[in-house]
C-alpha cells in the first residue's frame, strides 16, 4: 500500500482526531474571558512560586499564558500525543501483526521504501491537528481577545509539531525493531510520559538538568508561545526524530518478517 492509499486507509479515523482536538482548543481558549473575572490571583497566590512557575500558572491571567499553559502544554499536546503515538504503532508494528505488511514487502518494493513512505504518512498524520489547533486558536484570538502574537503562535505550533512527531517517530520505529505494537506504544507513551516528569520534577527539585534532557521540557520549556522560538529546543527535537527513524530504519530491513 503506497502513500495514497496509506493516506486514504486512514482518513476517517484523522478526521475525527482533528475535529475533536480542534473542538477542545477552542473550547478551553473560549474560557479565557471568563478568567479574568474569576477570583483566581488569590487562589494562585497561596501556591509556592516555584511550582507556578512550572506548571505555567504565574501567566495564567494572560491571554498568551494562559492558552499556552491549557492547550500547547496540557490538553491539546496530550491528545496530539495519543494520535501521533497511536498512528506510530500502528503503522508498522499494526501492521506487521495484523498480516498487511507482509503482502506489502511481499510486492517488488524495497523495504527501505516501505518504511519511509509509512513515516512520511506518520508526519502527515500529525500535522493535521497542530493545524487545526493553529487555525482555531488564529480565528478565537481577535474575537476573545487573548492578544497572542500570530508569529509566535506559529511557533509553538511548530514546536508542538516536533514534539509530538518525535514520539510518534519512536514508537513507529520501534515498532520497525520489533513488530510487536504493544512494545512500540510503550517506548512512544513511556518516553512522553518521562518526559513530562523530568519537565515538571526538575525545576521544582532545582535540579536543572533533569529538565535540560526532557523533550518535552525542550518544546515547552521557554514558553515559545509568550517567549518565541526556542531554537536549540527545536533543533534537539528533529535530531531525535532522525535518530529514532534511522535505528528503525536499520532495524525493520534487516529483520526477519516471513518474508
């Protein structure tokens, strides 16, 4: 099955992960007004200032703060998560289990081919919904006023993409290593979720470095939606992806699939 048909397999099931993760962004960004005239500065000031400062609470007020700390580092980067994580398993390993991909490797096309054409419909999968969060949150911000700056919504959109592509890449990866999904939506799921308590767990135990290796501490880290591109951030997360793909790479055309 070539990119297309890849695509079109798989269209229904992106299609409901886009409207859904599109609907919570724009319902959690259509809560911002109502912020402002809740009683919520003297909630947050009997927390700690450390543990506002990491879970993106001391913006909360903001219309940038908060849509950065709701939607591009809670909901809408976890049910992006789930989709690329999902698509990643599945396009490999899935496949592998379920018999498809042995007809595919079966057919005079090089293995090598087959694995980057599914992971090229990996990227386009989730590019999808960081989209769809792009447009939403583009379209509510003049109407509610949030007062994000569209170029630095742009990139934390990118920044959003990378790092959910690049735990997609794992998972699908392993799933080229192994051919076994459950393994691959573990590596995928364990590595976010690593990545989430290192982020969180590092500053509030002042201990720097264990943010400084958390891919999700490098997407989210310099708040790219109030701050701006965080390039190094960026850049750490496209080398993981290339590193992931090509041990899959490797892994998944030398190994023994019955074929």
């Amino acid at each position: 099955m070539m990119l297309p048909g890849l695509l079109r397999a798989g269209r229904v099931g992106l299609v409901w992960w886009t409207v859904a993760i599109a609907a919570v962004a724009g319902m959690y960004s259509a809560f911002y007004p109502a912020i402002g005239g809740m009683e919520i500065g003297g909630m947050l000031a009997t927390f700690p200032d450390e543990v506002l400062s990491v879970f993106g609470w001391d913006a909360l007020l903001s219309g940038p703060g908060y849509v950065n700390a709701t939607v591009f580092s809670l909901v809408g980067a976890a049910l992006t998560l789930v989709c690329a994580i999902g698509a990643g398993s599945r396009l490999i390993a899935g496949d592998d289990e379920s018999g498809l991909l042995e007809l595919e490797l079966a057919a005079p096309v090089s293995r090598l081919s087959v694995y980057l054409q599914r992971l090229a419909v990996l990227w386009l999968t989730v590019l999808a919904p960081v989209l769809a969060i792009f447009v939403v949150v583009l379209v509510l911000n003049p109407i509610l006023d949030i007062r994000i700056d569209a170029t630095r919504l742009l990139v934390a959109c990118l920044g959003l993409y990378l790092f959910t592509a690049a735990m997609g890449t794992v998972s699908f990866a392993t799933g080229g290593l192994t051919g076994r999904r459950g393994r691959a939506l573990a590596a995928g799921a364990g590595l976010a979720v690593v990545s989430y308590l290192l982020a969180y767990l590092g500053p509030l135990a002042k201990q720097q470095w264990m943010a400084d290796i958390s891919p999700y501490w490098w997407y989210s880290g310099k708040r790219p939606l109030m701050n701006g591109a965080d390039l190094a951030g960026m850049g750490l997360l496209l080398a993981l992806s290339v590193v992931a793909l090509v041990a899959g790479a490797l892994g998944f055309v030398r190994r023994d699939t019955g074929v």
